[in-house]
C-alpha cells in the first residue's frame, strides 16, 4: 500500500465508521480528531514526514507508544488521558482490519497495545479562597480580560465540561426569568444548567460587550472563532500563575478545566445538595459517580 493511502483511510475512518454507521456524537468526533491532529503533528516532528507522505507502516507499536510517552512527559498528560488517545487510535487500527486486510498484521500489534494502568486517586478541587484568587487574576481593564473572568466565573459555579464551555454558543445563553446555559454533553444528552446571579450578571455584562451575533460562541478567541482545548487549558494557566503570587496553595496542585468541574461539585457537597442532584447537575450517566466527590472531603467523611 502506498504511503499516501494513510489519509484516504484516515478519512474514510472518520466519514464511514465514525459519522455513518456508527453516528458517534460530536464529542467522540473531537476527541479523535484531536487524538489524530497530535499523532499526525508528533510524526511530522519526529519522522520529517508531512501528513499526507505518512504511511502506516510507519505508525507501528514502537512509534506509537512513543507518541504516547510523548504525551505524558511533555505535554503533561495523565494516564486517562493517554488510554483516551490509545482507544482512538485503537479504534482506527480496527477500521484499518477490516477493510485492510494486508495490514492485519500490523492492525493486530496495534491492538494488543495495553492500557496503562493507574492508581484512582481523590479528585482535586479549590477551595473558595482558591477560586477568589483565581478570579482577581485576570485584567478587567482588557477586553481578554473580562472574556477571561466570565469564563473562568461560569465554569466554576456551573462545571461544564472544557467541551461543554468551548462550544457555548450565544442561543444556549438563556439570560431571563430562570436564567440557565443549555448545553449538550456525553452521549447526547441535552441538559440545562442554572446560573447564580453573579455569574448571571457577568454573562449579561459580557454579552453586551460582544454583541449580538446569533450562533456566535459565547467565549470567542482572538479571531472570533470558537477557543479550542489547547486555548481554554492556555487561559487558566496564564492566570492561575498569577493568582499562585496570590494564594501559595495553589502551588501545590495541578489545576486543569476539569478541576473547575469538580470544584463546582464539591460547592454543592458541601453546602447540603445531594448528590443525585449533583449527578444531574453535571450531567453524570450514573448517580454513583458522583461517590468521587464525598471520598475528596475528609470533612464530609
């Protein structure tokens, strides 16, 4: 097979398998396109090949768990995070199988490649002296700024996704009576979430700011276009490092958007809401996910 036949399968992986006969929901299709847009730039590094010269012999096991190490080591990724990558690229070898079968060889290894295993630890969340820290780090005074606050504001106290928060567009802002943000998550499933009133009146603020444009996304970067993962997880780093001057225990932990998801959960914990509401509020397939959050707490233990 000729290098360049990596691309037709890569794209008929995500036309065929994924989006007809699967009808695998958006997340799932972002995922794997990130999963593929870091393997197919980690190669061109790597192997000084452009995307469309790859072949896949190229990606054999010894590469790919390279990839995968990459990951780790320097862009900071967890163990989940790593399985996540693997189950794409697992996925793809599967499709590659069975309409491939001259590479079922390769297919094979790559499937055999095991998960890495990892300790589950208690999740990590702010304290409120944490999330005020955090919140005064951004400069009002910019309009990156205030987008800034807003983001970093309606996260914490509504633990949306990072998917979720990216992908808010300006109809899924519900601003009166019974303000809430629509949103879709996992599997599909549509649900609302309510806003308080300070992250309601931020929103309202900035949403005068930005204008009115219907389908626009409610937390645009610089081009007016939707922040990407790489852009969101940017924003909390650049103002997490100036609220650790602020609050040395911020120092100590790993903050990522997830973490503000579990912040907002454990806010509710610990002010009484039980925890179905919780797995409600967060979207959860099951009410026992949201057990992670009472471990965390050695108070509520």
């Amino acid at each position: 097979m000729k290098a360049a036949d990596f691309p037709s399968l890569l794209a008929a992986f995500f036309t065929r398998r994924l989006l007809q006969q699967r009808q695998a929901s958006p997340h799932t299709i972002t995922s794997y396109r990130d999963t593929f847009r870091l393997l197919v730039g980690y190669a061109q590094r790597e192997l000084h090949k452009p995307p469309r010269r790859l072949a896949l012999d190229d990606l054999d096991p010894d590469f790919l768990g390279a990839f995968l190490t990459y990951l780790e080591t320097e862009r900071g990724n967890d163990a989940r995070t790593r399985n996540t990558r693997l189950a794409a690229i697992r996925s793809f070898f599967g499709y590659v199988a069975a309409h491939e079968p001259q590479h079922a060889a390769l297919a094979q290894r790559v499937l055999a490649m095991p998960s890495k295993r990892y300790t589950r630890r208690p999740v990590d969340f702010l304290s409120r002296e944490e999330v005020d820290a955090l919140l005064q780090g951004p400069d009002l005074r910019t309009r990156a700024g205030r987008r800034d606050r807003t983001l970093l504001l309606v996260a914490v106290q509504t633990g949306l996704r990072a998917s979720e928060l990216i992908k808010l567009r300006r109809e899924d802002v519900e601003l009166g009576p019974g303000s809430h943000l629509r949103c879709q998550g996992k599997g599909r499933k549509q649900r609302c979430t309510p806003l308080r009133r300070d992250s309601l009146a931020a929103l309202r603020q900035w949403l005068d700011e930005l204008g009115d444009e219907p389908g626009s996304p409610v937390f645009p970067n610089q081009r007016g276009g939707s922040l990407s993962h790489d852009g969101l997880a940017y924003v909390l780093a650049k103002h997490l490092a100036v609220a650790r001057t602020a609050c040395p225990t911020l120092k100590k932990k790993r903050v990522t958007p997830h973490v503000l998801r579990h912040t907002a959960a454990m806010d509710r914990l610990q002010n009484g809401v039980d925890r179905a509401v919780i797995a409600l509020w967060l979207g959860h397939e099951s009410v026992e996910t949201a057990y992670i959050y009472l471990h965390a707490d050695l108070t509520l233990k």
